[in-house]
C-alpha cells in the first residue's frame, strides 16, 4: 500500500492514443455546475503534459538545461457539449504531425463515448528566451514512433 501512495496516477497510451482522466469539481464549474470554458485548456493542458512524460519527454531537464520548452503556438477549439458537476471525462490525445521545432496534438474530452470538445493544439519548442529552434531529435523520434503507430 506504501507504494501506492508514492506513485500518483498517470495516464497512459492505448495504441498511439493518450488517455487521461479526471473528474469534473465544485471549482470547474460556474453556478450552475457546467465547467467554464477555459478550463477545458486546463484539463487538456494536464493531459498533454501527461503524454509528454509517458511518451519519455523530460521537459524539466530540458528547461533545467537550458535546451528550450515547449509553448501553445496555435490552439482551435470547438465545444460540442458542456461538461458538468461530477463527470467523469477522459481527454484522448494523439500527435498528428511532427516539426522540426513544434508539434500538432489532437486532444478531445470525451463523458463516455460522447465528445465535449474537439481541439488541436500546436506545440512550439523555444530557447528561453522564446525564439523557435530544433526540438531535440529525440524527442522528434518518439514522436514520428506515434504518429507512425496512429497510421497503422
């Protein structure tokens, strides 16, 4: 049991696809329990950082190093349904397409098998002083491993 409570709960990847879950609170939602709009980009934000991690991307070692971070570049959103007090939702995230310095990311936030929201995000590595460059390659690698895997 100790072990557990050292490993806190992650997402994970069926096939090329990311999966993670999380529960709709109080703090979510306006007055009338329908989460606000902008906490979607929370949630899909909490997501991606997950998949990142699970795929192998250290993103604190590469800021630690002074390699660059990654930063929304682009983001479209389009909100089919609300989202509610005490849903259960799970944010599906697939890489579709793979840059020298950035990466297309399709997330949705889907209440069972109904879709919320349908977005695409595209993530931008930058120095830390915010200018583009070169993702390091392999990062580049796993990421064309997912997008070859989605192909499939």
């Amino acid at each position: 049991m100790t072990s557990d409570l050292l490993t806190p709960y992650r997402g994970g990847f069926v096939g090329a696809e990311h999966r993670f879950a999380l529960t709709v609170y109080f703090e979510d939602t306006d007055t009338a329990g329908i989460v606000y709009y902008a906490n979607y980009l929370k949630f899909m934000e909490r997501a991606r950082s997950d998949m990142l991690r699970a795929v192998g991307v250290d993103q604190k070692a590469a800021l630690d190093r002074g390699e660059g971070v990654y930063a929304v570049a682009e983001i479209n959103l389009r909100y089919q349904r609300p989202a509610k007090l005490g849903d259960d939702l799970v944010i599906l995230s697939t890489v579709q397409q793979v840059r020298a310095a950035s990466v297309l990311i399709h997330q949705r936030v889907m209440r069972g098998t109904e879709q919320l929201t349908d977005g695409r995000v595209t993530a931008a590595f930058l120095t830390l002083d915010g200018r583009p460059t070169r993702q390091p390659a392999e990062w580049v690698q796993k990421f064309k491993a997912l997008v070859a895997r989605e192909e499939e």
